[in-house]
C-alpha cells in the first residue's frame, strides 16, 4: 500500500476505530517516551504519526494525519486511557506530551481498549 493510500485508509476510519489503532503507541509497542521541550516526559502527536506510518513512510506528510490522530487522541482522553502531562497544551496539540493513564496501561495489559472507547 502507498504512503497516501494508508494516509486515506486512517483519515476514513470512525474517531474510535482510530483511536483503538493509536493506543498501542502507548505501549510496549510504540516509540521510546522521550523527554520533550521544557522538561516533561511523553509521546508527542508527530510520533504517533510516524508509529501509523511506519511501515508506509516514503513521501507522507506527517500534516495530512495530523486532524484525525488529534480528534483520536481527544477520545482516548476522555475515556481516560491518556493524559498530557503538559497541562498547559490540549491534548491534540504538537507540544502535548502524552501519556498512558493507570486505566489506560491496564486497559493495554487487558487488551479491553475498546471497551473503553464504547466500540
């Protein structure tokens, strides 16, 4: 598949169906948890972008994600499977710093993500 047919693929799953797609990033599964900016420890939106597309990344733009991950990452919020350690940003926003909750970890170990998210 093409870097702009899975950039497709994820932009046309339900808010929710993304949202289970991109809560392994939170796990053993994702990228390393690095320290970002002024001191908080997290995974950023961008990352989240380039875990989806990482078997896909030749020619996309991490912009075309971007929307959907945010509106994905505000569901996950508000289950309360992650948390933005910076408070001072939205969950969606490029500088969040974002983290599993102890629900959202356990959820991971359980494997009841969707549950949680009403799927």
């Amino acid at each position: 598949m093409t870097a702009r047919a899975e950039v497709k693929r994820l932009n046309e799953l339900p808010t929710a169906e993304l949202a289970a797609t991109i809560m392994p990033v939170f796990g053993t599964e994702g990228p390393p948890v690095k320290k970002i900016w002024w001191g908080a420890r997290g995974i950023e939106v961008f990352q989240i972008c380039d875990w989806l597309m990482r078997d896909n990344s030749e020619g996309y733009r991490r912009a075309w994600l971007w929307k959907a991950i945010a509106r994905a990452l505000h569901l996950l919020a508000d289950a309360g499977l992650i948390e933005n350690a910076r408070r001072w940003t939205r969950v969606g926003a490029i500088a969040a710093a974002l983290q599993p909750t102890e629900l959202g970890r356990t959820a991971l170990e359980e494997g009841t993500v969707r549950e949680h998210l009403g799927m």
